[in-house]
C-alpha cells in the first residue's frame, strides 16, 4: 500500500493538495471517549494491514480513490454502525499547509481513513461520516496510513 500511495503522491501535490502523515497515536484495543468511530481492532489482518473496526453514523458512505473530496468515488459502504473496517488515517491538507476539509452538512474533517469499499476496490473514507467525535478529529487508535 505505502509503495504504491507514495509514487502518486507527487501527482496529489500538483493538485495543490498534500498529506500529512502522523505515526500511530494509540494502539489500544479501545477507543478513548469521544474518538471518531470508537475504533477498536477486530483481531483480522487484510492484505493492506491490521483492520480496525469503526462506527459510521450513515450507511451509503461514498469511498473515494485518494483522500481529497475531488476524487473520482470508487465505491461505497452501505451499511451503517459497526460493520465496516479500516487499516489506517491520513491528513488532507492544501499546498499551504491548511486543512483540506470534507463537508457534509454542518460536519467537516480533513481526516480520512483507508478502507476497502463493498465492490473491492480499496479507497478513502472521510472521518466526518465516523460516529461520535468532533469536527475536524482525528482517530486516537488508527495509525497512520501515509
């Protein structure tokens, strides 16, 4: 995943866009209170990495091909709660260094987790569609997926 995500990533920076990559912030087994989806890990390793079980808020989730709200959506997950997993987050942010925001609503988060979609195709999931949290936050238990 990391050969593949850091050959493109100059192709992110042309854009105008870049991310920022910050190492594991926890490992626990649960998520602190309030954390974005209430992450926890499941036990199972995909073949991207450790899987990480999250709350989403919504089901319909769309699953984007890079972590910037531009990109072409490349799947979905349509259930809702408990029933999705992910391998790990990343910061969107703008050539100058400020967030990069998806919005949803009156929600907004720069923070987005790698999933695989429910068609296979592996993508990214805006942490605004994460149960609980605040705006803007990111996950306490998701490492980095930079």
């Amino acid at each position: 995943m990391l050969g593949s995500f850091l050959r493109t990533s100059v192709a992110a920076l042309a854009m105008g866009t870049a991310l920022v990559c910050v190492g594991p912030v926890s490992t626990a087994s649960a998520a602190p209170a309030g954390d974005p989806g209430a992450c926890a890990p499941n036990g199972r390793t995909s073949s991207q990495g450790p899987e990480y079980v999250c709350g989403l808020w919504k089901g319909n989730v769309p699953v984007y091909s890079w972590p910037f709200a531009d990109q072409p959506i490349v799947g979905h997950l349509n259930q809702g709660g408990r029933a999705n997993w992910f391998i790990g987050q990343c910061q969107s942010v703008n050539d100058n260094g400020t967030p990069a925001y998806f919005r949803d609503g009156p929600y907004y988060n720069s923070w987005w987790a790698y999933t695989l979609a429910d068609n296979g195709r592996w993508g990214w999931v805006p942490l605004v569609y994460f149960s609980g949290g605040a705006n803007d936050q990111q996950s306490a238990v998701l490492p980095s997926a930079c």
